[in-house]
C-alpha cells in the first residue's frame, strides 16, 4: 500500500496536480501547491460541495469570512487556551513530533487530548522508541499552539497580535446576528463557508493530509433546543454527509464512522464523530461531525456583549440555539478521489474520476500531426468543444502514447480525427476507462457531452 502511495504522489506532480511548496528553495515541511489540474480538481470538489449543501437547499445561507478576525474572538471560542497538542522532542536525533501521534503509531492506542503526564507515562511503561533513530530518549511532552500568531502594523512597536483562523467556523458564529437581522431565518437554517484555514502542525503531514494551511467546507446547523432533537439532526448530516462523497465517486466500503473519545473531543463539542478513510497509510479522518451545543454562541454573547439570542416569530421569546456542525476536508476529499480512482492496467495508468469532477472533460487529437488537413479539422472541433467543456488539444507523438498520457490525468473522453474524418465528419470516440470506441458525428458532440457531463 506504501507503495501506490509513492506512485500517486510521483504522478500527482509529474501531471500537475500537486506540487511540493517553495520547491526551488528545498521546500517547506507541510505546505504543497495545487497545479493546474490539482487547482480544476479542487474547485470542481468545493463547487460539488456548494451546489449540494448551500444551492440546492432553502435552508442554507452561503458566506465567506475574513482570515484575519479580532483576536478576542479566538479568546472567546476557547482556542488560545484550548487549541493545544502534545509536543515531544528526540533528545538523540532531535526528531520532534506529536506525542499522541507516537503513541497511536506504536500501541494503536488513541490518546489525544490526554493529559501530558499520562502521555509521558504511556510513553515510558512501553519504552516507546523514536521512529527516526530507534532510540529511547524523548523529552517530557509539553503544550504546543496550533494557532498561527501573525501581527498587524507596520512599526514593531505598534503591531498588535492576530491570528490566522484555525477553524473557519467563528466567521460564521460571530455573523450569526447579521445574517438573522438580514434574511430573518426561521430555524433550523445553516450557515456555510469554505476557505482557507491554517494550524501550526508539528508532525510530518503524509502529502497533503496533513498540511499548514488547507480548504476546509462547513456549516454551522442552528436547532431550536426547546423543540428539535439534536440527535435526530446529527444522523441525518451523518447521512448526507456520508452519501455526497459515494457521489463523488469515494469507495463506501473505504469508509467508516468513529465517535470520539471524551479526551480526544473538542473543548466545544459534547458529541464528535469521524467520517475515516482507508487511505494507503492507514485508516485516517476525512470529516468531521459535531454537536457544539450553545458553546458559541454564549461565549460570544458574554465576552462582546451583544445580543446572539434568537427571537421566535411566534411566541417572541429569545434563546440561545444550539449547532450541529458538518465539516469537510476539502484537501483530503481530493486525496481519496486520487487513491480511490487510481489503477494500472498492464503498462497503462488510469485515473477513473467521475466525468463531473475530472479536470479536463475531453482531448481532441489530429491522428496525425503533419496532416494539414487533419491538424486543421481537429483545431476546429477543439476550439468549439471548448465552448461547452474543458479540453485540450494534443498533436504530439504517436495517437497511442496521447491516449495514455489523457487516461493519466483521468480525461474521460478522447476524440480523434481521422482520414474518415474528411468524409463524412465522424469523429473516433473513446472511453477512458473501457477503451472502446465508436464513431460520432461531429455535430453530435454538444449533445453528447451535454448528456453525459453529468454522470
């Protein structure tokens, strides 16, 4: 398994999905840039996303918040106390990881959120040795921030602290008033946001899984506590959530649901559980499930003084409402589309996303390149294929060698044009994943690719 993962990693560069960060300078642990097709493939992801869970409800109210908030809303959310991990130093090769992370990797014994001493003690009992240097020699465990501290000024003197959002869920929170005195939702209604969010990891990150800064989904699910049963609205997003991304085409049977531990859960949740995936390097969180409570949006209420009560239409009385919290990791969605859709077939790779999200839909080929005829017939129906869907046109080396290298980046679709072509304006069609091909009009193509975009 180690080894497919090796081989998605050399082709999600090689084909331009994603690269290491900062790369030319000897790149910076934890931070990978999306390339052409990786950027296509994200925000095919994240407009899935939108259309499923903001467009196509009545329910839900879309946003998009500031990175940078006033840094007493972090105070307030319980993140500057609570937003900590356990850090634990080699002191023989000087190897720094997180605690819990040893622990889990030695013992399978999950003990996030447990106090330092006991981490310490776990850690000593079974002489747990470094996986760098294979030696026994750790310094006690101690806090570690997964905030980013950042300073806002220009003079040192002046700058005040800020810091870069490690959720992006308080954008929402502390919006909650704006959006009832704007739109004068009745519950439950959601608020939802996608965007950047950023945490200061300590271990390494296994490619993009793991990361400094990545693109988080979510939406904050307000409930009336008095009439609705939280419960019964946290197995229905358990559900959506869980058939959304089977609709992308992710393996059900790679997934499964895993409730946190009281010591693992969130200082603001009472119930978390885990959508985990059987990732190549083992069975990891790919989403996230909460029921906050009312944690919020009291703790604003009482630290900013404004009201974040609800006002019932009917019976005018106000309360606080509570949240049940999806969230999405739109990162590692990408990353298990790739480990799910990638096969070899003998001496052939072949990423098998669904026509929908794949980054290019089509590639139009001359069979020839030093055809005038040929060249000039395929340009054409590429510049009015393009029109309708992303392609590419592609005239190099021999038509074979061009049907491997689309089937590589997961085109759905080849068109090739041939001598027939000349005749009687068919074009050669060919499906990524069977290899078969048939012949189609050149101006049935609009409907075709109409039809079929889709699936």
């Amino acid at each position: 398994m180690e080894d497919k993962m090796l081989k998605i990693i050399s082709l999600a560069k090689r084909r331009g999905f994603v690269y290491p960060g900062s790369e030319i300078y000897g790149g910076l642990a934890n931070t990978y840039d999306f390339g052409p097709l990786g950027a296509l493939l994200l925000r095919n992801i994240t407009n899935e996303w939108w259309d499923f869970f903001v467009t196509g409800r009545d329910d839900m109210y879309g946003m998009d918040s500031s990175i940078l908030m006033n840094p007493k809303v972090w105070e307030a959310s319980g993140h500057v106390a609570n937003f900590n991990e356990a850090l634990i130093d080699c002191k023989n090769c000087k190897n720094r990881t997180r605690a819990d992370h040893i622990v889990l990797d030695a013992l399978s014994v999950n003990v996030e959120g447990y106090p330092l001493n006991e981490i310490d003690n776990i850690i000593t009992e079974n002489k747990i040795k470094c996986p760098v240097c294979g030696n026994f020699n750790w310094t006690p465990a101690r806090k570690f921030s997964g905030l980013f501290q950042t300073h806002i000024g220009i003079l040192e003197e002046s700058q005040s602290l800020a810091y870069l959002r490690g959720e992006i869920a308080q954008g929402m929170f502390v919006n909650f008033k704006n959006v009832l005195e704007s739109f004068h939702p009745r519950l439950p209604f959601g608020i939802a946001q996608s965007g950047k969010a950023f945490r200061n990891e300590i271990t390494k990150g296994n490619f993009i899984f793991r990361t400094l800064e990545f693109n988080l989904a979510e939406f904050e699910f307000f409930l009336d506590p008095r009439k609705d049963k939280w419960q019964d609205h946290f197995e229905y997003w358990k559900r959506e959530m869980e058939n959304w991304v089977v609709s992308l085409g992710v393996s059900k049977q790679n997934l499964r649901w895993r409730t946190h531990t009281d010591q693992e859960r969130s200082h603001y949740s009472s119930r978390t559980e885990d959508l985990d995936f059987a990732f190549p390097f083992g069975t990891k969180e790919m989403f996230g499930l909460a029921y906050r409570t009312d944690y919020d949006l009291r703790n604003h209420m009482e630290k900013s003084g404004s009201d974040l009560r609800y006002t019932d239409p009917d019976t005018k009385e106000k309360f606080i409402p509570h949240v049940v919290e999806p969230t999405f990791g739109l990162n590692r969605i990408l990353l298990a589309l790739l480990c799910d859709s990638y096969f070899e077939d003998e001496d052939r790779v072949i990423l098998k996303l669904i026509p929908r999200l794949a980054p290019i839909k089509a590639a139009v080929f001359p069979l020839v390149s030093n055809k005038e005829g040929l060249v000039k017939k395929a340009q054409g129906i590429y510049q009015n294929l393009k029109k309708i869907v992303k392609c590419l046109y592609d005239g190099r080396g021999n038509i074979g060698k061009r049907y491997y290298s689309a089937d590589e980046i997961g085109i759905p679709w080849c068109l090739t044009v041939d001598y027939q072509t000349i005749d009687d304006d068919t074009v050669t069609l060919r499906h990524r994943d069977t290899t078969e091909q048939k012949r189609v009009k050149i101006s049935d193509l609009e409907s075709f690719f109409l039809q079929n975009l889709n699936l």
